[in-house]
C-alpha cells in the first residue's frame, strides 16, 4: 500500500508499511465515528426540539419509563387517543428515560423514533394540538434471574394512554417548524387517575386471587381474576352444578355485552367507523339487553360463563398458555383460578363440562386451552382466531421468508400488507404495525398485538426481555427463534406433530370460524391447519372449520347476520352448540339434570 502526493512533478508514492497501515486505518475509522458523533450532536442541538419535565407535585421519585411526544392536526380527542395502526393516525415520538428526577428537563429531538414520520425533521410546518405522556415502567427481579423494566398494569387493561399514574400534559395547540430552531417547553402537569373497580350484581360476580404460581415466576405478588355471570336460579337452586365456560377475550373489567336495563334512552348515537353504521352505540345497548333476557327466559341452558383477567406487564392479556416472559399463566388459569371458580361457584369440575370459546386472541386462547390441555376441556370454538400455523403469520411464513416487512423479491421491495378493508384495500403495513409500536416501547414494551405475539412465543433473551422474532427497525427475521415459536406454540405444527397422542382427546372437540376478507389475514392461517384437520385419521377430527366469503374480522359462524352483529352473540351462538354436545358426550352417571331447570 502506498499513499501519494501531488508535487512540482507529479505524484510521489510514499510506502506504507503493515504496521503503520493498521494504525492509519485505526485512525480512519476514528476519525469518521467522530465526525458522526459531531454532527449528529450539531443535528440534535439545532432545529425544533422540546423539553419536557414533570413537577414534585406529580411525583416525588426518580421515575423509569417511556416518553411520548404527541401530534395531532384535529380535535376530536385528546392527541394521546389518536395513535392507531389505521389511515387517521396521528404523530407519536418516544424516548426511554431511567431515574428522570423532578424539574429534570428530557429532551425529545430530530433523533427520537417516530410513526408514522420517523422522525421530528420529517414533520410537515403547519399547527397542532401537542401532547406528552409519561408511562411509567416498573422494576421485576424475576425468578430466572433476570431485573427488568415493565409497564405494570394497574386495572386499565394495559393501555398506555389510560393507565393510572401514568403522567400527561394539557395538550396545547401550537404552530411549528422542524426547521426553526427553537425550543418549545412542555410540563406533565397532570396524573392519569386510579379506575373505580365494578360492582358485584345478582348475576355477576367479580373474583380476585394471588397465583402463587406467577408470584414466584415475577418475583412479587401477582393476582389473576375474572367476571362471572351466573346463570339464572342460581340463588333459587342451591343443589344445582353447573358446567363451565371460558370465554376468552381481551382485558373487560366487568362481564360486558350483558346488560339488565333497557337501552338508554338519552344515548347519543355515535357512528362506527369500523362497520359503517350510525347509532353503532345503540346496537351495541340492544343486542346486551336482549342477551339478558335470552339468559334468563325458561329455556336458555343454565350454565356458568367466566371471563379471564390476567392483564399482565406485556399486554392486556396472557394468552393463557405458559411462556418464558410472562410465567406460567396457563397453569395459573386452568390449576388455581378455574378450581377456585368452580368450588365458589358450584361448578361441576369436571372435564365432560367444561368449555372454551372466543374470538380473534380469545379465539386463539380457545384452540390453544384445548390443544394444551386436552383432557380439561370437551369442546373449542374458535373464532377469526390469531394466527394459529406461523407459515401465515398473517401474511409472513417465518420459517422461509427472509424479512417480515417486505416481499421476497431480488429486484422489487414491496411492502408486505399488514391490515385491510372489506375492499381488499391496504390501511396498514406489517412495518407501519411494527414501528407504532417501537416508538411507543423499546424490548417489546409496547403493549401492542406484534410485542405481546413476540413476549409469549419467543425464548427470553441476553437482556432479560423477549429474544425479537425480527428486527423491529428492519425487519430482518431470526430463525433461530422462529424455530423456537413453531416447537412450542405453533398451534398447526403441534397439532400435526402430535396428533397420534393428541387426536384421540381432541376428536369433535375442535371448531374454527374466519372470514376470508379478514382485516389481519388471519383465514391464512386457517386454511393451512384445515388442510391437516381434513385429512386426519386415526382418528378423524370430526370438528367444524368454517368460512363466510368477504366477513372481516371477526366472523363467528353466524351465516345469517352481517358481522357487525353476530359479534355480538357469541353466548347466543356457541350455548346451544355445547348443550348438544354434553348430551353427546357426557359419561354414565354424569349429573345432567339438577342444572336443568
């Protein structure tokens, strides 16, 4: 190697000898770093910025967490509202802070993450209503060694921009330029409130316990919980037992679509964006009302109807099935919380009786319950369940694509579809999901669909949190984990795997329902286990998978009604399905008689 310089004569070469190569090549390296470092330093102290800072009075602590920063170009709510996955979007920035102190200033720039514009420098000039939000994180020292930080949730159901003593400002309208150089202050003058928990009432009735099970894996008390409605007569019929059924569901602090009062008559009505009908709201009153009166009417099968709560540091709920990062809340649900029910309830406890049904994560809740524990459980139905064979996980095979975000192509980068319409039209890319979500928390912290997906299925990683299935920023999948995923919680290989010890406990137990304009592609995924299921033997399955041509999510059989209503019958669609097959199934001497009344 030789260097060369420019002379009276032309260029002379000066050798370079190997030592003094590596060394030059050592101060190139430097040299270049430096020059990053300087201008990303330059970048991050000129231009728009602002500095946020929280008062005593809102907490005295040193505080860990996630920092938003907030902008919306309308007013119909709250800009902390306004963060969703669709096309009305509104802007959110997000920054870690460890030990912020108060009247300590933070400062969010051109350099934090955003979605959708990545970054502050990419906002267009014009006026906003701007807003900043502290969700606040916690410290676990877990059971397998590991401290982390989490967002515990605090009977919200895990939602950064309602969770109590989460910090937020009084939004602001305001004009800025990412050009100018200024430095716009904001305060988080104001606490999220503590949510007064429901009351019992004659048919439902609310239970709380702490899961030895989870207090050990998390290193401090944990408590799992659910709503209970009780079927009519129960005071009346002291010598009646009840079978049992897990409708699986996201976080409801109550038992929801149950409604004992005739609609409000005052209730303005509001529209549905979602299915395109006004006075939505109203439907909504209606439809809980009359499953009501179904439930209480002569002929309405009396069984108990349990909804899970186990909100936990990820999500709002576990997905019910033992994982590495959030504990065993499988066996948590199914050998603490279910037992407890059933004994303070008068539940028959046994397996002939008990049943699962849901949609979308409940949906998957269902089919994994019964798949997991197949002797506990005589009966499934799951709806436009989440992706139940990750050969379509939604619209990604993570077993042989090689990036989640985009399709495989040498020439092209086409991004891959993430959400659609009843239209078959794109709102949302598999990146848009991804990246909401990284703005909105680093390590999976988000409480988003991707992040909770990622926390149960995934092994833990060097840091404590869960090992990423893909790079969050690019997209770029790890198959070691994938492979991971598939030998421990994917539903269609499990099934294929296991079925001649698995098969013989599922036989008539199985039930799937998607529609096949699916908003997240979940009827991908169902198709692939379909195709086993059809072919199964020894035994056959001898179950139900279903289809509703151009139902979005989240179609529950229902042929006869649109989706935006049979959604709100599931009791009323699944009840008579399992009283058939407990006559079925029911062994000799089984008690089928003192709950019919």
């Amino acid at each position: 190697m030789a260097i060369f310089a420019k002379t009276g004569v032309g260029r002379v070469a000066f050798p370079i000898f190997p030592e003094e190569r590596e060394k030059m090549r050592r101060m190139i390296r430097v040299t270049i770093l430096c020059l990053i470092c300087f201008a990303s330093s330059a970048h991050a102290q000129t231009g728009l910025r602002f500095r946020i800072s929280f008062p005593p009075s809102s907490s005295a602590q040193p505080l860990d967490g996630r920092l938003l920063l907030l902008l919306s170009n309308n007013d119909k709510s709250e800009p902390r509202f306004q963060i969703t996955e669709d096309l009305n979007t509104q802007q959110v920035f997000g920054v870690d802070v460890d030990g912020w102190r108060p009247n300590e200033w933070t400062t969010i720039d051109a350099s934090a993450f955003g979605y959708p514009r990545r970054s502050l420098a990419d906002v267009p000039a014009g006026t906003y209503w701007v807003q900043a939000v502290l969700h606040k994180y916690e410290t676990f020292h877990r059971a397998d060694g590991h401290t982390v930080k989490l967002p515990m949730d605090r009977g919200e159901g895990q939602k950064w921009n309602r969770a109590p003593g989460n910090l937020y400002s009084t939004p602001v309208k305001m004009t800025i330029d990412p050009r100018a150089d200024r430095v716009i202050e904001i305060k988080l003058d104001r606490v999220m409130p503590p949510i007064e928990p429901p009351k019992d009432t004659k048919f439902i009735k609310h239970v709380r316990i702490q899961s030895q099970l989870l207090t050990k894996f998390w290193g401090r008390p944990m408590y799992i919980g659910a709503a209970v409605l009780l079927p009519a007569g129960f005071d009346e019929h002291p010598e009646a037992r009840y079978p049992l059924i897990v409708f699986h569901d996201h976080f409801t602090p109550t038992f929801d679509g149950f409604r004992e009062t005739p609609p409000d008559p005052d209730l303005k009505p509001e529209y549905s964006e979602r299915f395109r009908i006004e006075g939505y709201n109203r439907i909504v009153q209606e439809y809980a009302y009359q499953f009501y009166k179904d439930w209480t009417s002569p002929d309405f099968p009396r069984f108990i109807i349990v909804k899970i709560q186990h909100a936990n540091p990820y999500y709002d709920d576990s997905y019910a099935v033992n994982s590495a990062n959030l504990g065993p809340y499988g066996d948590a649900i199914n050998y603490e919380l279910i037992p407890y029910i059933e004994k303070k309830f008068r539940g028959i406890g046994q397996g002939w009786a008990r049943f699962t049904y849901g949609g979308s994560t409940g949906g998957w809740e269902a089919l994994a319950t019964q798949i997991f524990y197949p002797d506990m459980y005589n009966g499934c139905f799951a709806a436009c369940p989440d992706p139940i064979d990750f050969r379509a996980y939604t619209t990604v095979n993570i077993y042989e694509d090689e990036n989640a975000y985009y399709m495989p192509s040498y020439w092209k980068r086409i991004l891959r579809p993430g959400k659609r319409n009843y239209l078959n039209q794109i709102v949302a890319t598999v990146e848009d999901m991804n990246h909401m979500e990284l703005a909105l928390g680093t390590h999976g912290r988000s409480g988003g669909q991707w992040d909770i997906w990622q926390a149960v299925f995934s092994p833990v990683g060097p840091d404590g949190y869960p090992k990423p299935i893909w790079d969050k920023l690019t997209g770029k999948i790890d198959h070691e984990v994938a492979q991971y995923w598939r030998e421990h919680y994917d539903l269609g290989y499990i099934l294929r795997r296991d079925w001649a010890k698995l098969g013989p406990k599922l036989v008539g137990k199985i039930h799937i329902y998607v529609g096949e304009m699916d908003n997240y592609f979940l009827n991908n995924a169902v198709y692939l286990v379909e195709d086993f299921l059809k072919q199964t033997k020894d035994p056959y399955y001898a179950g139900e998978v279903d289809y509703e041509p151009r139902a979005e999510h989240c179609w529950n059989g229902d042929h006869t009604r649109p989706n935006a209503i049979s959604r709100l019958r599931y009791n009323q669609m699944y009840v008579p399905k399992i009283l058939e097959r407990i006559e079925k199934t029911a062994p000799p001497g089984a008690d089928l008689s003192s709950w019919r009344y």
